[in-house]
C-alpha cells in the first residue's frame, strides 16, 4: 500500500530529509513531489518554508520490496549525492591521450590557453591546484586539475567543477571559428558519479518493475539525465523521460510494458 507524508523545511532537501529522519527510510525508497517553493519574502517578511509530499510504500505491507546488501548498491540515494573528494580514487590517464605538461603546451595554442584561463579562475578562487592538460583521439581537451583541497572545486553533486568547465569552454571559444570540447574533472570524481548514476539507475528501474509504478528522480543535470537514460535504455519494462524545465529538469523511469522510448 502506498502512503504519503508531508513535510516543510528552509530548502526541498531540509523538508526531504526530515520526512527521511522521520519516516527511517532512504531516499531511494520514496518519490518526492515539491508541493511548494521555499520563498525569502523581502527583508524577512513574506517569507514562506518548501513544502513537500513525500510517497512510499509501507514496510509492513510489503515485505517482498526490501533488498538484501548484496542487491542494493552500496552508498547509493535517489539523490545520487556526488562522491566525497577523498573517497575518489586517483585519476587515471587513458592511454590514448597525449598529456600537455603545464610547464610546456608544446606550441598548442588552445591548450595554452586552457592553461592561463584555469589558473587565473584558480587563483582567483584562492586555490593552489594545478591543471594538467590532455587531448584525447577525437580532439577533446581532458583537463586534471591536481593538488590539494580539491574538494570544494568540486562542490555539492560536481555544481562547482560543472561551473568551472562551462566557464572554461566560453573563455575558450568566446568568438572563435573552431570550438573545442573541454572536459574538466578532479580526483576522478565524473568516472565515480556515472557508476553512481549508472547504479542508480539499476535500482530505481527494478523497483519500478516490481512495484509497478514509476519513480521520478532529483532534478539532474544534462549530462547526468543522459547517463540514466543511457543506463536503462535497454532494461526490461522501463522507459525513461525527463520532464520539468531548467534547473528543475528530472527524470521519471516509467514502468512500461509496450515499446520502449526515451527522451532527454
């Protein structure tokens, strides 16, 4: 049977994790509606707390919905919270690319100026890492940033190394004729969050499956909704579409026994 819960808070994620605390379940066993926008008012008048309705399915009524450890991915929410920066395992160059030193861009003048783009937003962010450029087979430029601290270029769910990266692709490109592609990660962090999605993915589609119902995801990125939509493009009884507009933009993995589609 399912039961719903509703719940305020400051922001959606406060009101989302007291109606967790409070039901004991993680976030990967409920379905979350925004019932209503937190708003600040002027001056601290008018202001008003997000509202959320949060559907689950009663334990006691459904036995047959709980996974065993060896089912459920470990460290995996419906959130998909991005990977601690010291949990990541060392970047790992492919070996296909071609790795430009920092001390010598080898005449590339795209990667120079990568290079003297990142380390003035660096510094300017007081932040002593180190760009460490590489261009793969199909002429995208892979920048490592190395060093220290480099958790908080990362940010909340990979926000600040997103920011990061689209700065650095318009500084790039900004009224050139040839546009390059520029990926920016650290600490391997984009290999970690696609197996997090990926998982992610697996676990929200076999709870579709067995319940029946679809299950609407956290607002995502482009980038991440692609890897979701990709991930279960060919998992049995499920379809995929993203709704909703930007910064809001989610997926729904629908339970679907027709012809299977998705959209981005």
């Amino acid at each position: 049977m399912l039961k719903y819960l509703e719940m305020t808070g400051k922001t959606e994620e406060e009101a989302v994790e007291k109606a967790l605390a409070q039901l004991g379940l993680d976030r990967d066993d409920v379905s979350v509606e925004l019932l209503e926008r937190a708003k600040s008012g002027f001056l601290g008048l008018g202001s008003s707390p997000a509202r959320i309705r949060a559907q689950y399915e009663a334990p006691d009524e459904t036995p047959a919905a709980a996974e065993t450890p060896a089912e459920a991915p470990a460290a995996v929410t419906a959130q998909a919270e991005a990977p601690r920066a010291e949990e990541a395992p060392a970047a790992q160059q492919p070996a296909e690319e071609k790795a430009v030193p920092a001390a010598d861009l080898s005449g590339d003048e795209k990667a120079e100026k990568i290079y003297t783009f990142l380390k003035g937003l660096l510094e300017h962010l007081d932040s002593t890492a180190e760009p460490h450029i590489a261009l793969d087979e199909e002429g995208h430029y892979k920048v490592t940033l190395e060093g220290e601290r480099l958790g908080q270029l990362i940010g909340r769910r990979g926000e600040t190394l997103d920011a990061i990266q689209q700065l650095t692709n318009y500084a790039v490109n900004h009224g050139a004729e040839h546009r390059v592609r520029i990926h920016v990660d650290a600490e391997n962090y984009r290999a970690k969050r696609e197996k997090t999605l990926e998982a992610l993915a697996r676990k929200v589609a076999g709870k579709v499956v067995r319940l029946r119902r679809n299950v609407t995801l956290e607002p995502m990125n482009a980038y991440e909704r692609h890897v979701i939509h990709s991930a279960l493009q060919d998992y049995p009884g499920v379809s995929t579409a993203s709704i909703g507009t930007e910064p809001n933009r989610r997926v729904v993995v629908h339970y679907e026994r027709g012809e299977r589609r998705y959209q981005h």
